[in-house]
C-alpha cells in the first residue's frame, strides 16, 4: 500500500471552498423554506388585523397592537431573509456590455422621490463617454441601491449626496459621497461583515453584499468616512480590453 500524503495547501483550500460553497447553498435553500410559512402567517396576520380593525374595546385594542407587533417582526423577518438571499447568490453573474452613466441614472431616477421625501440633494457629475463596462445590471442596481438606501439613512434630516463617474488609470469609477452621520474606526473596519450593523433592526448585510457583487465583476469597493462628517464609497470597475461580440454598450 502507498503512504497517503499530506493533501496540499491548494488540496485543503479547495476542501475548504467546497465546504463553504456547501453550506451557502444549504443556507440558502433554508432561507427560501423559512419564506412560504413565514408568508402564510403574515397573511393570517393581515386577515387578523382586519377582524380587529374597528377594536372598541380594551382588550379588542390590545389584541390588535398584538398582532401590529408580530406583522412587524414577520417584515423584519422577510427583509432579512431578502438580503440574506441577494448575499446568497452574488456571486452568479449574468455580465452583459453596459453603459454605467446609464445604469447609475437609472438607480437614481429609482431612489428619487425617496431622497425628495427626507430632503436630500443628489448632485451628480457623471463623466460623458465612459468605456463600456460589464454589469450584471440587476445585481448592480441591488448594490448601489443598498449603497444609496444607507446614504439617506445616514442623512436622517437631509442633506447632500454626490455621485459622480469618472475614468482611471485602469478602469472606470463611481464616487457616493454623503454629508451624513460618518462611521468612527471600529465601525469602519467592521462594516463589510456580514449582520454587522449598528441600526435597530439593521440586516447587516447590505454593505457585505454589495461589496461581493463588486468583487464577482473584477471590482472594487473602497471606503472612506468620518464620524460627524460624511462618507465615501468608491466602486472600481474593470473596462474589458475587448467585448464580447463587440455589443452596443446599453
Ligand atoms: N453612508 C453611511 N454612513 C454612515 N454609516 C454607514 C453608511 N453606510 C453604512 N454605514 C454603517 O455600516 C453598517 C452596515 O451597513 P449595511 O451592511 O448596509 O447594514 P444595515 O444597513 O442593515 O445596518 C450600518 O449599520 C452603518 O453603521
Ligand atoms: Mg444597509
């Protein structure tokens, strides 16, 4: 019989990729199942809610701010099964030639009346003539979407919010920079974990999951903030020294 020999760096790193890839997809997989009872029960809690609508008595009154506080933590429970599942997948990528002036327009126009409502002013300098990138367009939108939605989180009385566009050495880039709340140091380094988050009922999820779809196009996402004054993020993306079929960028 041969000796067996010792398995090899990358022998125990894949072993330790497939183990992970294992238990991302059988979190996942639980994930999915909590959502269809969870979705059943917060119906009930609707139709409940409804039969108590009209509460006239004490205990009718009670009743209902009962069911308000399960309806509320089954919506907490939905989001952080949503964000968990958007972690989940980010890194199936479906790239396809993209204008991103286009699609950072078109997350804006989406988070618009958003930023209207708590009084933030979008200021946006996007360069014209970009190069074509390669996005996956969905989990981009996801992405910068999580990156706007704690932008005016962090601006709860308004405030201003710059994006621009540009071209580097290697690439393209996309400036956030808000004049909201800041992160002191030991928030800074440890908002890229996943469930870290310093909001009452904060996934912690959002920044980690941008930052893998950055990472799943060649990319990267870079951060700077100051408590009390405001907070950059910077995404590098790659431009392809050739497109595939030569595509009309869109
Ligand atoms: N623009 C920002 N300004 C200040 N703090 C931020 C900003 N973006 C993220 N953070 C900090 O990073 C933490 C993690 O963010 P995230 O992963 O999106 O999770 P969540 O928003 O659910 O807390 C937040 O709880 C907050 O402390
Ligand atoms: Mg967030």
């Amino acid at each position: 019989m041969t000796p067996r020999s010792d398995p090899t760096p990358d022998e125990v790193r894949q072993k330790l990729v497939d183990q992970y890839t294992e238990i991302a997809r059988l979190a996942g997989a639980l994930a999915h199942e909590i959502k269809n009872p969870l979705s059943t029960i917060r119906l009930n809690m609707e139709l409940l809610g409804e039969d108590f609508a009209d509460a006239s008595s004490q205990r009718e009154r009670r009743a209902l701010h009962k069911v308000e506080t399960v309806q509320r933590e089954c919506q907490r429970l939905q989001d952080l099964l949503d964000d968990f599942l958007s972690f989940a997948k980010a890194h199936r990528l479906n790239l396809q030639p993209s204008d991103l002036n286009r699609q950072v327009r078109q997350v804006l126009d989406f988070f618009a009346p958003k930023a209207a409502e708590t009084g933030i002013e979008v200021i946006d300098y996007l360069t014209a003539d970009l190069p074509t990138v390669l996005l996956d367009r969905e989990a981009f939108h996801g992405a910068l979407l999580n990156l706007l939605l704690n932008a005016e989180q962090a601006m709860p009385g308004g405030g201003q919010l710059v994006v621009r566009t540009y071209v580097t050495a290697d690439g393209v880039a996309l400036d956030l920079i808000d004049t909201g709340c800041g992160m002191d140091g030991p928030t800074r380094s440890q908002v890229f974990e996943a469930f870290f988050s310093t909001k009452r009922g904060g996934s912690g999820l959002g920044l980690p999951t941008a930052r893998r779809i950055i990472e799943a196009h060649g990319g990267q996402m870079k951060l700077q903030s100051e408590l009390g004054h405001g907070t950059q993020f910077t995404i590098k993306l790659p431009v392809p020294a050739r497109l595939p079929g030569d595509a009309e960028p869109v």
